[in-house]
C-alpha cells in the first residue's frame, strides 16, 4: 500500500488560543459600542462679512465725481473729504426751492423718527435677550437641585438592591426579586443619565445666551451708523440744493475704505454707492465673520455655541487646511433668495438644488488668517466658504438601545 502514500493527522487548533481570539474580538465589540460614536452633519454655504458691518457711502444727487481722495485700505476718521462730486442737476429759484427744501426736510425728520425706533425697538430686543438670559439661569438652577434630590434616590435604590442581593444569597428571597430590583436600579440610572444631558443642553444654551445681549447691542449700532449716515448725506444734498457746483462727501464715522465702486469722470444717480466703509476702533485690522445659510430642513438642529469646521473657495483644504468657529446666532426668520448677493445664491441653489428660503447663520472665526506651513495668508472680506456643522451626534449604545429607553419613558 506504500504507493498510496503515507497518512498524516492535521493539526487542530489549540482550544486556549481560540478562546483568546474570541475574547479580544468580544472586548474590541464592547469597547465599540461604549465608545464609539455616530456623527450626522451638514455642510452650509456661505459668505466672510466684516463683523461691524459696512456703511455705504451714496451720491446725495445725480453727479459726476470730479476727484477720489482716498484709496482702497486707507484709514479714515469722521469728517474726512472721500470725493468731490459736481453736480449737473440745476434748481430754480422760488418757489420750487422752497419745496425742495422742504421736502428735504420732510425726509430728515423721517429719518430722525426711524432713529428714535430702531433705539427703542433694540431697546426692547436686550430686554428680551437679558430676561432669557436669567430665566435659563432659573431653570438650570431648578434641574441641579432636582438632579442632587434623584441622585440621593439612585443611591437609596442602590443600597436596596445590596440587602436584597444578601438576602437572595442567604435564601430569603428568590433571584427573580433580585432580577426585579435590579431592573429598577438600571432605570434610575438610566433617568439620572438624562438628567445630566438635560443640564448640559441647559448649561450649551446659557453660554448662548450669554452671547444675545451684545449681539442686540452690536446690531442697534450698526443700524445707527447706517441712518447716522443717511442723515449725513441729506445735510449734504440739503447744502447744494439751489445751484450747480461742488460737493465734497465727508466720512460720516471712522473706519477703512473697503471698495471703491466708481472712477474719476463716472456719473452717479441719486442714492448709487460710491464706496464702502468698514467701521473701526482705532485699528487698522479688519475683523471679518462668516455668514452661513441654511434650510427649514436643517436649521432646527443648529444652535448658538455649537463649533463649526470652514473650507474656504479661495484656500484649498488640502493644503491650507480648515478654518474653526463658534454660532453666535440663528435667524428667526428666513432670507429670501432674491435679497441675497447674486454669486451666493446661485451656489446656494446649487447646493440644495431648490429656490426655498434660508435662515442667516452668524458665526465667529478663532483665525482671521490661513497658513500653508511658510507663509500666512489673510482672510479677504467677500470671500465664499463652506462650513460643516454637527447636527446629532450620538453613542452607538445609545442608538442601539433608543427602542427600550423610548418604551420605558412610553411605560412611566
């Protein structure tokens, strides 16, 4: 038989190491349901916008600008001549200037009572913003004491289930109790748990409302250099109002020459911006803020304080890597597409493939600059991003037992 060949017996693996290797596989599962995590974001478009807004310098009447006295990125302090402007428009003397006049200042107190509104309605706006403030600050102080109180009872409840655990030992009691207790102790655990994410939710939205005050208060300002320099334009056009001649537009507050939006020798209607102005404090470094957009379908899980991952057109991630920034504020109430700058809202009807409206996002930037790892590149106003906001972000334990937890709170 020795043609057949010889007979050999295959080796079988060791039982000690195939257990090992179903204890490593079982241990790396716990350890990822424990720790893992299941993320769901969103990405959003948008715009970098100079976080003390801009104020846009118009011609007061139909002209031809003579001279530009300033450049772009040159500092400018209240009352210094921007352009000189010639105006072509001639008024007759009479009657028709005395309408004219009075028609200027018929258009003045308007604007006056606008001021006086926007101070009182922002007024209202802190009001609100404090009281939010504090009634968050009541509510979180409520739940921590509540939370002190049910932790006393998950203790409580631990103990019990210890003397039923000895009795069981002993043989008073059968382990179906046991099993019975235990299941209730877990459910206390479980509510004490909530509580605590509960406080933390309270405590994210405290740090957001922390915020709202200023923001009211960073709005009614720009909304009072913007009238502040209408009234400065009216007191201009009121000054040329009866002949033909020069007229030199002044810098109705201190900041930096952002745009320049005509040339020497260019004719401008009534109410065209000739350029911008970004407002400063005394320094010449532009701080700029990023503006998303987002839809009904996505804004409701977005709130102030959350952190945002920013990917700018201009700067490639690849090799400039993200920007990061922190939600100031979400707009109550939608922007239509139409009130939006042009290239914007085609990237954003790209983007959600639709012409629905979307709700304004203020973000604040921790960097005002990229860097490709030699060479710091500043961030330009008017520059399109893209932002990655977290809308949920759960453990994978938790997504797994969502089922129970929800039956339980059902049951209760």
């Amino acid at each position: 038989m020795g043609w057949l060949g010889s007979v050999r017996r295959s080796r079988q693996i060791p039982q000690n190491i195939l257990a090992a290797l179903a204890l490593v596989l079982v241990s790396a599962l716990v350890l990822f349901i424990a720790f893992a995590s299941i993320t769901r974001k969103t990405s959003l478009q948008g715009v970098l916008l100079p976080a003390a807004g801009t104020v846009q310098v118009k011609s007061p009447r139909s002209a031809t600008l003579s001279r530009l006295l300033v450049t772009v990125g040159q500092k400018v302090k209240r009352g210094d001549a921007l352009a000189i402007l010639i105006i072509e428009q001639q008024t007759s003397l009479g009657d028709s200037l005395n309408r004219e006049v009075s028609a200027l200042e018929e258009k003045g107190q308007a604007i006056r009572s606008q001021l006086g509104l926007v101070n009182a309605q922002y007024s209202r706006r802190i009001e609100a913003a404090v009281a939010h403030l504090a009634s968050i600050e009541r509510e979180l102080k409520e739940s921590q004491e509540e939370r002190r109180l049910f932790e006393m009872r998950v203790a409580i409840g631990r103990a019990t289930y210890a003397a039923y655990e000895r009795l069981v030992a002993d043989g008073f009691y059968s382990p179906l109790l046991r099993m019975q207790k235990e299941g209730e102790l877990l459910e206390l655990e479980a509510r004490l748990k909530s509580m605590d994410k509960a406080i933390e939710g309270l405590v994210r939205e405290r740090k957001a409302a922390s915020f709202e005050p200023d923001a009211a208060k960073n709005d009614a300002e720009m909304s009072r250099k913007n009238i502040e320099q209408s009234l400065a334009d009216l007191q201009r056009a009121s000054v040329d109002s009866a002949t033909k001649g020069e007229v030199q537009l002044m810098a109705a507050q201190d900041g930096i020459i952002d745009a320049l939006m005509v040339n020497p020798g260019d004719t401008a209607i009534a109410g065209q911006s000739l350029m911008t102005i970004i407002p400063s404090a005394g320094t010449s470094d532009v701080k700029l803020d990023a503006y998303l957009f987002a839809t009904g379908r996505t804004v409701g899980l977005i709130s102030n304080g959350q952190q945002v991952r920013v990917r700018y057109s201009a700067f490639p991630y690849q090799r400039y890597g993200y920007g990061k920034g922190v939600i100031e504020g979400v707009a109550s109430s939608p922007v239509a597409m139409q009130d939006l700058p042009a290239s914007l809202a085609d990237a954003l009807r790209a983007s959600i493939k639709g012409n629905e409206p979307v709700y304004r996002i203020h973000v604040r930037l921790e960097e005002q600059a990229l860097s490709n790892g030699t060479k710091l590149f500043p961030l330009k106003n008017g520059m399109t991003l893209e932002a990655d906001a977290v809308l949920d972000q759960r453990r994978v334990y938790e997504w797994i037992f969502e089922p129970i937890i929800r039956a339980t709170k059902k049951i209760n």
